[in-house]
C-alpha cells in the first residue's frame, strides 16, 4: 500500500536550546534562514508526502503562523517589487496540505504518535522528527517508503553510533537482512552502554503500518509518566516483523548544539548566494588558528 501521509511531532519544549527557546519554538530555529521544521517538511514533500499533520504544543502558534497565508506581506513585497522574495512566502501555504492537533500534555513521543490516529485513518504513515535533519543527498525516507510498500511492515532507520553514545538512543537488536536492511529483533529505549546489545541506534524517521497505534495502547507509561515509541515498537516487533533501515551519514541532530552548527555550516557552503565567500572565510578562520 502506497504511504501518502507524514506526522511531524512538534510539541517538546526544546530544553537543550534554552534561553532561545523560551518564547520561539525549537523546530522554528532557523538553519542559516529556513525553520528547521520547513526543511522537515520539504523533505517529506519530495519523498512524495503531501498531506501532513503536525502535532503541537502551548507555545507553538509561530509554527502555524509560518506555514499560513500573510497578506499583508505579501502586498507589501509585491509593492516593492521584490518578487523573488514574494515567491517563496507563497510556497509555504502551498507545499503541502499541512494540518494541526495539539498535544495537551507533554505525554511522549508515544502518545504524540497516537493522536495522529484519527487523521491517518487505517493508512500507513511516516513520521518524522524535528530534531533530526537529514541531508538532501541522502534519499533515506524515499528508501524506507520503498522498503515498507514492498514489504507492508513497519521500517525505522538506523544509524550506527559510537558505544558511549548508544544510551541516547533506542538500542535496536538487529538480523542482517541485506547491506542496508535488518530485522528488529528488540529495542530497547536508551539503555546503559553496558547493557547495549548493538550499537544501531534508532533514528528520527519510521514508516509504520497502522498497526502501531493498536501496540500504543497496550504499553504502559515510563519514566516521568511518557509513553515511550521505542516500547511500542518492541511489542509490535514480538508480533510481526519491523525492519530497521540503516544509513551511515547526512543526519544532524540539531537538538545538539554541535550539531545544529554543522548542520548550518554544511548547508551554507552549499548556497551559490552565500557559499563561495562563507567557504573563504571558513579558510582565513582556520589558518589564523593554525598560526595562534
């Protein structure tokens, strides 16, 4: 069954980026001049992902905002002529057929997924994280899309990541399948390096057949209260056979202020506008440090 629908997570509080995300919401952070939740949303449109929901929170009106008609703008930049500017303010309320529902508590990623239910309506669906940028040069959502239509079973990518850091993650048990795609033995929501049976973590982008939501409703909360994916996963992968997708590069986690700013700088060396002179001065920043 062909995937259409795409759920975008966006509620959390984006503690990692305070005193910046006190009043702006974290996905609104902008990569050099784009909302990190627009290039989100740009890559489930060109994977072909055009209806999508977006689960918010209190705070999270800006979100709305953006993805919205504004008028007044407009009139005023078709006034002064800047067409160009113009163009890409209506691309936003055109992209894709964007809708909302808020989270009215901050309850888990498991409980934001559940209450995509009702729009998914029986669908297969896609859910994307804000916190985790993909490159454009990586087709890891087409991959996966292709994955689950052949397959009709759940995918979730994977990414290896260093030992230490497994605990940060959902630790997936995987059976090779191929080069790229494993079985899902068990996962295991962020647990001690020590314990770690892989150090495949899970990453920011699933595929899952509706049968999720039936396995949302059998886990139980954990710690502080949060129903965890991660453990909704696990049960439905004692039942039927999820796959892990795994990729090896082009994912920022811009939750992570060392990610966020490769991310920015990755992204701006790629700019024909401002690429070839941010690269110039990237050089003159390096060589003045080799000669302190």
């Amino acid at each position: 069954m062909k995937v259409r629908k795409a759920v975008i997570p966006a509620a959390g509080l984006g503690t990692r980026f305070l005193p910046a995300t006190k009043a702006t919401p974290k996905e609104m952070l902008p990569v050099i001049d784009t909302p990190a939740i627009q290039l989100v949303v740009e890559e489930a449109v060109s994977a072909g992902l055009t209806d999508i929901l977006i689960i918010t929170g209190r705070n999270k009106r800006s979100i709305e905002d953006h993805f919205d008609r504004a008028v007044e703008l407009e009139v005023f930049l078709e006034d002064k002529g800047k067409f160009d500017e113009l163009k890409q303010v209506r691309a936003l309320s055109e992209m894709a057929d964007i809708h909302y529902i808020r989270q009215g508590e901050a309850l888990g990623l498991g409980h934001a997924v559940s209450m995509a239910e009702m729009h998914v309506g029986g669908e297969p669906f896609a859910v994307l994280l804000g916190d985790d940028l993909i490159h454009h040069s990586m087709p890891l959502l087409p991959e996966m899309l292709r994955t689950y239509e052949a397959h009709e079973r759940s995918v979730i990518a994977g990414m290896e990541v260093a030992h230490e850091d497994i605990g940060f993650y959902g630790c997936i048990t995987p059976e090779p399948v191929d080069e790229h795609l494993a079985k899902v033995l068990s996962i295991v929501e962020k647990p001690d390096p020590a314990d770690a049976s892989s150090d495949l973590a899970a990453i920011g982008r699933y595929v899952f057949g509706p049968e999720i939501f039936d396995a949302l409703r059998q886990i139980k909360p954990g710690k502080g209260g949060e129903l965890q994916l991660t453990d909704a996963i696990n049960l439905l992968a004692q039942e039927q056979t999820v796959y892990a997708y795994r990729f090896d590069h082009g994912r920022f986690d811009v939750g992570n202020k060392l990610d966020y700013l490769k991310a920015t700088v990755e992204m701006a060396i790629e700019r024909e506008d401002v690429g070839p002179d941010f690269r110039r001065y990237l050089a003159e920043v390096v060589a003045r440090d080799d000669r302190s």
